[in-house]
C-alpha cells in the first residue's frame, strides 16, 4: 500500500515537470538580448573605446593593444548582467587623413545603448581596426547624450592609450561640464600602458565626475577591471539628487532628508533650508573637490542659522596642503516641546575660500555634496552638551564625587605612611 502511494506521487510529479516545461517560457540563449523587467529604472553602461592609430603597437602580452581590447571586449560582452543596457561608442575608428578638423569629429556609436544582443554586439567590434585620432572630448560629449533619460544608474567607461589629440578642447572641462549637467554621470578611465601625461589627463576626467583610473598593461587586467565595472553599474547605492543652492537663505530650496549634489564657484556662499520637527536632530555634511589646481590657502564653511540669522551652530576646515576633498559636518538637536510644536526651519550655509592660478579655469565650479540627516534627538536641553557622558549631569556629577574621593583617599594614605615613617 506504501509503495503504490510512493508510485502515485512520483508519477504526479512527475507530469507536473512535464507540464511546466512545456507551458514555462524557455530561458534567453546567450545570443538573444536580455531584457530589463522596468527600460525605466535599467542601469546604463557605455564603454568608449580609442581605436586611433597608436592602438597598433604590441606591448600588451606580446600582442597589439587593439588585439588585446576586442579580446577583453568579448569576455565583458558575455558578462554582462541582466538587465543592464550596454553600447559602445569608438573615437578614431574611421578617417585616416591628417586634416585635423575632421578627424576632432570621428567618433560613431557602434552598438547602441540597450538590451546585449552578444553576437551583434562582437562582430560590431570584430570590424575595428586601428585608424586616426584622439577626439576624447567630443567622445565624452556624445556619449553623454547616448545616456540620457531613465532612472538608473549611469556609467562611462573610457578605454585609451593616449591623451587627446584635438585642443583647445579640454576632455576634464567636458567631464566637469558633464557632471554639472547633473544627469549623475559616473566616467571610469582606463589607461593602456599610460605615458605621464595621459595618466594625469585621464585621473582628471575621473575624479570630475566621481570615478576611478586605472592603468593596465595585461589583457587580463583589462578585462578584469571594465567586467567590475559594468556590474558596479547595478549597484544603485545612495542616488544624489541635484540641487541648486541660493544666494540667500529666503530662496533657498528645501531639502529633506538624503544626498544632494551642486556646483559652487570659487569663493562663494549657497544656502539651503531644512525643517527640523522637535525631537528630531539635524545632521549636516558637506564636501567640496577641488577638482583642479588651486591655491595652498583653503577652506570649507558649513554653517546653520536660524530664519532670523542668529547661528545656531557651525564648522569649518582649513588646510595649506594639496588634498582632493575638503569636508565639514555639523549637528544640531531640536528638543521636544508640547505637543503640536511646529517644524523648525534651520537655513544652511555652505561656503568655501577656495582660489586658484590665473591660467586655471574656474567654470562650471567645485563639485559639491551635501548630506542631510534626521534622526531621533535627545529629549531633554541639557542632553545637548554631553554627547558621550550620558543623559544630564548624574554621570558628570558621579565623575566629580569620585574624583573628590580619591582625592581625599590618596591624601589620608600619603600623610598614615608620612606617621608611620615617624614613629619607626
């Protein structure tokens, strides 16, 4: 009786898989395009690559650098995950002469951003072959346009071997201009058997937009590093929202809670305004990069006041050296009152001293992150002062008693033995 309920079940299940192998859609081969569940909400990934005319030479593995990226191509074209959209958009693919006008203008969109079809996508690449020049400006310029719209993350990786080649068109203008635009842009640099120059210019364009560099002299290296790129692109994190800080605090925006992005212009002064509900304790930080040269005299102003203008609380950070960023953090609790106490408006200021050479650019301005936070405040005013003692003054007040009583202790064993050493 056992054995034939055994059968009956097994042969249920059985039909069951059956069934539902023929009524399930079959799964995507690895040559068909990998759709997103919301085109909306996908992550955007577009990978530039240099195919100029210096991408002949072989020092990469004892092959030519072009050999070594279509290779490495190939791998990231099977790795890409689901979801993602993926293009890819060359810079000297296609003119070989030397009118320097035209060959500033030679950069195609070889796949266009969407869902991978991998066989398409390869034999597009298969067809490159080292050409002309180095339009890296005009390349972030148009690739930055193949990225618009969406709510996804959006991520540039730029594959070269050399600086540009078309001035006074400067690629970290572009990149800062970029970042300005504030489509939250990220621009990832690679750099094949970089020269000092192309190391510096490429570390620029990363840092402008809040990117990496690297450089790479192995084929592996290489594929290695635009694979974790690409699936650092689906790796949303904490998205920053931009904003746009006022001259003063009345036309300030309000923020809430998150992470704000803006641009501010050497040596000036923008303000933004939060509610803070009793209770609850405003925590404020800002970073400013210096994304270019500057001057050895900084610093970094953040500062709460009140609608009035009266300070409520500040901070500020200097510095003589070199750094990338300058940060500043403030904290200011709004103690619980009677019920139906309304919001306080706290107006934040965010300034900085910055100053650059003469020959320096300073347009669009520094790059600016602001993050706002509410949390749980403390109950009473008196908590305000003693971060880390403990709620009021009991702890204060136990540290004094003990101290006094040590006091007393080492006094009475000091003088006993002072009449002991008498008496002997």
């Amino acid at each position: 009786m056992i054995f034939r309920k055994l059968l009956t079940a097994g042969a249920a299940g059985g039909l069951f898989a059956v069934l539902a192998c023929g009524l399930l859609p079959a799964p995507a081969s690895a040559d068909e395009p990998t759709p997103s569940a919301d085109p909306q909400a996908a992550p955007k990934v577009e990978l530039v690559l240099d195919v100029s005319g210096s991408m002949r030479a072989r020092d990469i593995d004892g092959q030519s650098r072009m050999s070594a990226a279509k290779q490495a191509f190939d791998d990231v074209l099977d790795s890409v995950p689901q979801g993602v959209q993926l293009g890819i958009r060359t810079l000297g693919a296609d003119y070989r002469g030397n009118n320097r006008r035209t060959g500033c203008k030679d950069t195609r969109l070889l796949y266009p951003v969407g869902n991978v079809d991998r066989t398409e996508a390869k034999t597009a690449v298969a067809t490159l072959a080292p050409t002309g020049w180095t339009p890296i400006g005009p390349a972030l310029q148009q690739a930055a346009n193949d990225l618009k719209g969406g709510d996804g993350t959006r991520r540039l990786v730029l594959i070269t071997d050399g600086e540009d080649t078309c001035a006074p068109l400067n690629p970290c203008d572009v990149a800062r201009d970029i970042a300005a635009g504030g489509i939250h842009l990220v621009i990832d640099t690679l750099g094949l058997v970089p020269d000092v120059s192309t190391r510096n210019q490429l570390s620029c364009i990363a840092a402008a937009t809040g990117g990496t560099y690297t450089a790479v002299a192995h084929r592996q290296q290489l594929t290695s590093k635009v694979e974790q790129l690409v699936h650092r692109s689906t790796d949303p994190g904490v998205q920053p929202v931009a904003t746009k800080g006022a001259a003063d605090c009345a036309d300030a925006p309000m923020l809430r809670q998150g992470l704000y992005t803006d641009r501010e212009m050497f040596s000036e002064n923008r303000w933004y305004r939060v509610e803070v509900p009793a209770g609850q304790e405003l925590r404020a930080a800002v970073s400013v990069a210096d994304d270019r040269t500057i001057n050895a005299d900084y610093g970094v102003l953040l500062r709460g006041v009140t609608l009035h203008g009266r300070e409520i609380v500040r901070d500020d950070e200097a510095g003589t050296g070199r750094t990338d960023v300058v940060s500043a953090g403030i904290r200011y609790p709004k103690p619980k009152g009677e019920s139906g106490t309304p919001p306080e408006t706290v107006c934040l200021q965010v300034g900085n001293s910055f100053s650059a050479p003469a020959s320096v650019k300073t347009a669009p301005g520094l790059p600016v992150e602001l993050s706002v936070d509410l949390v749980h405040g403390p109950d009473q005013p008196s908590d305000v002062a003693f971060y880390g003692l403990g709620r009021g003054w009991w702890l204060l007040g136990a540290l004094a008693a003990a101290g006094v009583v040590a006091g007393l202790l080492t006094g009475w064993i000091a003088r006993w033995n002072l009449n002991s050493g008498r008496t002997r």
